[in-house]
C-alpha cells in the first residue's frame, strides 16, 4: 500500500510538472523498492533521482540518494562501487554537518563490507557509527547489530563481545519499545549472538 502510495505522489508531480518534488518522491520511491528486496527497480530509480538532483542542485535529496543507492549495488553484488559511492555519500554528510547522514552512511559502509567479507572493515564502520551517533538510540541500536554480526562472523574468540554489543541493542530497543529501520536487524543480531552463545 505505501508503495502505491509512493508511486501514486511520483506520478503526480510529474503531471504537475513539479521536477522538485517528483526527484524527492523517485528517490523515496527507490528506498521503498530496496525495502522490499527489488533492488534492480531500486537502483533504477535512485540513479534517475541521483542523476536529476544533481542536474538541478538538490542537496540534500542528492546526498539521500547517494546513500541508498550505496546498499543497493552491495545488494546486487557490485561491493567496489557500493563502497565507492556510500563513502562520497559519507563526505557529502560531514561537508554538510549532518551528522545523521554520516552515521547512516558508516552502519551502509559496514553493511557493504560485511556482505564483501571484509570483516575487520566492517567491524570498524559499525563501532564508528556507533559512537557517532551515540545521543539517537535507535540509530545507535542499528549500529550495535551490525557491530555484533561482524565480530560474530569473527568466530569464538569474538562472541562475548558480539553478545555484549547485541543484548545493548537490544536494551535500546526495549527502552524505545519499537524502531523503524533497523528494528529486524536488533532482533536478528540478538537472536544469532544467543544462538551461538
């Protein structure tokens, strides 16, 4: 229903001719489409919003993106430029001071190296968004799970501290009671860090 939603607002501000909004609403509808799994018409749509915000100065719009497109192409295999395009989406973050987009960005970047095997890569961008975005407990819960699967995948030595890090995400989201993005992720790092405990 909320992609409809999503392809419905697309559609209409392009009859309106409202390019603006229509970048805004391909680029929602992008992520909506990497939510579900199509990352193929995801990538599609977040290239065309990428390619028109930036034709026409959107900023902000450009950066977001930048972002998703970045876990997408990680998703499709394409880690190299996966890699490539989440960290200029990174230094677009701190060139603008949005520090919410630079934690993002660092839990995609260690998103990306985990699906590549880079682990100890991995293990690094999650503890650094982690830290980044310490005062948003939502974020910082999506952070820690990403940290506990990399130092799980790290084998035995690893698993206190991949425990560690998941019962605190999962403390977090107790005490937030439920999150957006991300939420799935606690769970499932929590259940894999008992699992192999």
């Amino acid at each position: 229903l909320f992609l409809a939603g999503f392809e419905a607002a697309l559609e209409a501000f392009e009859q309106a001719g409202n390019s603006r909004d229509a970048c805004q609403a391909r680029s929602n509808l992008g992520y909506a489409y990497a939510e579900l799994g199509d990352y193929e018409r995801a990538e599609r749509a977040l290239r065309q919003a990428l390619s028109t915000a930036e034709r026409t100065g959107l900023t902000t719009v450009r950066s977001y993106a930048r972002h998703n497109l970045g876990i997408v192409l990680a998703h499709r295999g394409q880690y190299a430029e996966a890699r490539a395009v989440e960290e200029h989406a990174l230094e677009e973050a701190r060139k603008q001071r949005d520090v919410q987009l630079e934690g993002a960005s660092r839990m995609y970047l260690s998103t990306i190296a985990f699906l590549a095997g880079d682990l100890a890569a991995a293990e690094r961008e999650a503890l650094a968004a982690a830290d980044l975005i310490a005062v948003m407990p939502s974020v910082r819960a999506s952070a820690l799970a990403r940290l506990s699967r990399a130092l799980l995948a790290q084998g035995p030595s690893r698993l206190g501290e991949a425990v560690a890090a998941a019962r605190e995400a999962m403390k977090l989201l107790e005490l937030l009671g439920r999150m957006g993005e991300g939420e799935v992720l606690v769970r499932l790092a929590h259940a894999e860090a008992l699992d192999a405990l």
